[in-house]
C-alpha cells in the first residue's frame, strides 16, 4: 500500500505517516530485532496491534483510500485470509472471533456494492439476493457464540451492527433503535470519533437528521475527523434529508475535494449535481 492510504486509514497526514514508518524501521534495523514466529505466551500481549491492522487492511480493501476502483479484492481476501488464520492460532478469544465475524458479514456484501461499469451502489439500492448467505450464516454463529461468552469488545460490537443490516429485508425494516443501542455500547468500550460518526447514521433514522446534524457539529468542532471525507459525506447527507439542499451540495462538493477515490468521487459529484451543484 502506498503511504498516503496508509496515512488515510489512520487519520493522520502522509509526512507524518512516513515519518512513522521510518523511525520504525529503523528501530528495527538498529536493535537487530528478527523477524520470527511468536510463542503462545507472547501472543496475547501482540493481539490488538494485530487485530487493528487486520482490520485496517481489510478496511483499505473494502473501499479503497485512492485508485480507480472502488474496492481492492486482493487486500480484502489477504485481510479474511489472515483473520481465519489468526481464529485458527487463538480460537478462544471472543476478539479474534468478533474480528472473524466482522470481516465474513462486511464482505458477503462485495458482489452487489458496484454496477458492472464500477459505479458506487449504496446499501439501500443493493440486491440482497445477491450477498453471500454462507458467509452471513458463518458469521452469525460467530456472534452468538461471542456474545454468550460474557461482555462484546469493539469487533464483536461492529460484528453484531454489521449483522444487523445485513438481516434486515431491506433497508427500510433495519432495526435502527437496536443498532443504535449497539454503536452506544460500542463508544463506551472504544471512543472513536469514528464510531460517533457513523452512529449517527442510526441516530437519524430513529430521532430524525437535526439530531444527527448536532452530533455531526459537535464531530466538526472537536477537530480529530478534520479532512476525513466521510465527514463531509454524511453531513451531505443529512442536510438534504433536512430539506438543505443548498447546504448539501456545498457538503458534497466538500467530501468530493476530500476523496481520492475514483469511484467515491464520481458518486459524490452525482450527489451534488442532482441537488443544484454544478459539476
């Protein structure tokens, strides 16, 4: 992966990144630390660097941070890859499980997320005929299994919302109250600006955009989501749900500047031409 997606999936600028990389490298370099397999023992105090990345390989595959496409297959199928193996290593860690779980429901979703041209389908507009049941119904277990073993961590909790969509007949019957109770114990064990975010997408659909657009503003103010695309996005969103068209396209545009993938860029230029912006 190139620096600058890395940079983006972490949040922070691309000097900054680099810089990153290079003081790691050359710690590694200068305290000769080789490069080996683990014990047992060693392996629980490595697991949530490693179940981070995991996700965050999987994350740059499901939607690419930069490039033509949409979605990167091969970072996605190494990142699924990698977390049956890690579940394989440590199956009794309901983590290792939850992150299992959460990569198997994200992907079925992968057939129907594009046209056959490449462009962006929204969840609501995709065809549920078309995801991967095994796929849902291996994760399924998964869950259930986790959450009987005693209180979800962060990648059970998004494992359960992600199921959640996914069960639903159609957007429309979501069980919104459920997954917002879920992103509310999310925050408590992983305060995320992030997570908040994307909460209030739920958020929206049970008290209505306004709520949404104050947690939104609160989100702008804080300042940690500065430059993050997504940002911009729902806050599109949200405002033409609000009847501010006006608003909305000028958030669009926004989000537009912000991302760098092709595909993303083309759906967000769409969104802000249809509500008066002009291309």
């Amino acid at each position: 992966m190139p620096t600058a997606d890395i940079a983006r999936a972490f949040l922070v600028s691309e000097p900054a990144m680099a810089a990153r990389i290079t003081r790691a490298k050359k710690k590694i370099s200068t305290a000769r630390i080789p490069f080996r397999v683990p014990g047992p023992a060693e392996l629980p105090g490595r697991l949530q660097g490693v179940l981070a990345v995991i996700h965050l390989l999987f994350t740059a595959g499901h939607t690419a941070p930069s490039g033509p496409a949409l979605m990167r297959a091969e970072l996605a199928d190494q990142a699924v890859h990698l977390a049956q193996i890690l579940h394989e290593l440590m199956p009794g860690e309901t983590e290792v499980r939850g992150l299992h779980a959460l990569l198997l429901v994200t992907d079925a979703r992968r057939a129907t997320r594009v046209t056959a041209d490449g462009a962006l389908v929204r969840l609501g507009e995709q065809d549920r005929s078309h995801w991967d049941r095994a796929a849902l119904a291996r994760a399924d277990g998964l869950i259930v299994g986790c959450l009987q073993a005693g209180p979800p961590g962060r990648y059970v909790l998004q494992a359960a919302i992600a199921a959640l969509y996914a069960e639903a007949p159609s957007f429309g019957q979501t069980d919104w109250p459920q997954i917002l109770a879920l992103y509310d114990r999310l925050l408590a064990v992983w305060p995320s600006p992030v997570v908040a975010l994307n909460r209030a997408v739920p958020l929206a659909m049970v008290a209505g955009p306004r709520a949404a657009l104050a947690e939104v503003g609160r989100l702008e103010r804080d300042g940690r989501l500065s430059g993050y695309q997504y940002l911009a996005a729902v806050k599109a969103d949200l405002l033409s749900r609000a009847g501010r068209a006006g608003e909305a396209a000028a958030a669009y545009r926004q989000a537009f500047a912000l991302a760098a993938n092709e595909a993303e860029r083309a759906f967000l230029a769409q969104q802000a031409a249809g509500h008066g912006f002009p291309a």
